[in-house]
C-alpha cells in the first residue's frame, strides 16, 4: 500500500530512532562525537518532480548540493564532505561540471556515494555532513512567546524563476545556501530552518515544533511579486533562513521581521486575522 509522507514519516518513528535524529522532526540529525558535534542531512531529487526531463543537468548538480547545505545552514553548521547517490542518464558529464562548480563555491569536498543504471526517470541523493559551530544546534523547535519571526531575504524568487522571469532564473536554478549567515545567526536564535516548501508551511512546521502559534504580518513579508503575494508565501525552493529571537537580541545580518511567537491558540499559524490550521494547502508536500 502506497503512503503519502506524513503517514510514511510517522511510521518511520516507531521504528528504533537514535537520539540524534530529533525524533524526525527536523531537517538534519544532530550527533556528538567526542568534542565534536556533527549535523547529518540527506535530501533527494526526482526527474518530472524537482526538475525537468530537459533541465541542464549542470544545474541539477548545483541544486541537489545546495538545498542540502541549506539544511546545513539552517543549524549554523559548516560543510565537512558530501556523499552522492547517482542514477546514470543523459548529460553526466554536464552533471559533473556542475557538481565541481558547486563543491567549489561552497568549500565543500566529495567524501565517496554510489553510483546505478536503471531504467525510467532519474532520481539523485546526497548527503551532507557538516560540523556545528555552535551548541546547542538550533533546531525547529525552540521559539518562545514574545519572540519575533523573521527572515533573511524576500520569498517567490524561485517561483518567478521558474516561469522563466530572466531576473530570479538563477534563484530557481542555482540557489545559495545561506552558510555564513546561519552561522552567524546560531548563538541568537531560539528555532531556525531553511524555507525550502514554502513560507507559509514551514511556519507552519515550526510552530508545531516548539509548541506555539506564529502570527504572521502579511503586510512584513518581503516577496518577489507584491501582486502574488499568496502564491509567493506558497511556492517555496527560496532557502532564505527562517527563524525566531528575542526582542532584546541583536541580530548579526539583516532580516525582516514578519511576525511575532504567541501562545499556542486553536491555530498553529495566523496570517493576518486569518487562522491557518490545516497545512495541507499551504506549501509543497511529497504525496
């Protein structure tokens, strides 16, 4: 029987579960080795899902090393090594290229992965491992009433990118993860994440998280298209960072603030004077 991913996630927690992986409820798992604190993730990518059969596989490579930084980001970590999970196909020379590109630009080596032949479309992992710079590692849980709720840069970009807006084309194709403004933000923040399926949903899954409600000012909310606001808070693949913070804390890279923690009502999540409590609609989800 075929499950969608909530239903898939939640069985995945009955299974035994070290204490590093936060119970699944977070981007990355969390794991003390000695002196040293290790930030774990692994996202995959699918052909006719994340991109098209005719993307430039260039920016394939790119994507599938950023988004998973991003994660990395988002606990104030820096990047170790990467394994990667490759399906042979069409252009892997092209994959190559932009997979150098990216180890590149982000400092970043390749520790090892496997490689596979198969049939039908293309799917592709990779693992990253960073080092935590600071302890404890932010997590999604943590925001606390009074906290205000921010973000580092405005959301929709990748959206207008993806319809083929030449001015946010390399948001949607080559996204930056926001490393150093993560680490820089870790001592500060009380919950932090990437916004990588959507404003509105990622909120939505913090608030969850610690427990509370986020009430959102849409008014605050920086985005690419003013006129789309809806569609902007929606459609996700920005990896701005999303977090919250004392009143009193002082912040070491700009931000908006687009909200304030409140405590936890029949809503997780309010936009305006309307109460969201069904994430289902609210961002992108896997099945």
């Amino acid at each position: 029987m075929s499950m969608n991913e909530p239903d898939f996630i939640a069985a995945l927690r009955a299974l035994p579960l070290h204490p590093g992986a936060r119970g699944l409820a977070d981007d990355c798992a969390v794991l003390t080795l000695g002196t040293e604190t290790l930030v774990i993730t692994h996202d995959m990518m699918a052909e006719g899902t994340h991109f098209r059969p005719d993307a430039d596989m260039a920016d394939v490579a790119w994507k599938l090393v950023a988004t998973n930084l991003s994660d990395l980001a988002a606990k104030g970590a820096e990047p170790v090594g990467v394994l990667l999970g490759h399906m042979l196909g069409r252009d892997d020379a092209r994959f190559i290229e932009g997979l150098r590109a990216a180890l590149e630009a982000f400092a970043t080596q390749l520790l090892g992965g496997d490689t596979i032949a198969a049939a039908g479309p293309r799917a592709l992992g990779l693992t990253a491992i960073g080092r935590a710079t600071h302890t404890p590692v932010p997590a999604r849980s943590g925001a606390k009433t009074g906290d205000g709720v921010w973000i580092t840069g405005p959301v929709g970009r990748a959206m207008l990118g993806f319809e083929g807006d030449s001015d946010h084309r390399a948001a949607f194709d080559r996204p930056v993860p926001l490393l150093a403004e993560g680490r820089a933000l870790a001592p500060v923040v009380s919950a932090m994440m990437d916004v990588s399926d959507g404003l509105l949903l990622d909120a939505f899954r913090m608030a969850e998280a610690s427990g509370v409600s986020l009430a959102l000012d849409p008014s605050a909310i920086p985005v690419a298209d003013p006129a789309r606001l809806e569609e902007c808070i929606r459609w996700g693949d920005d990896y701005v960072l999303l977090f919250t913070a004392a009143p009193a804390a002082a912040l070491p890279v700009p931000a908006h603030r687009i909200g304030t923690v409140t405590p936890r009502g029949p809503a997780p999540l309010l936009l305006g004077d309307t109460a969201l409590t069904d994430s289902a609609s609210l961002g992108y989800r896997h099945g």
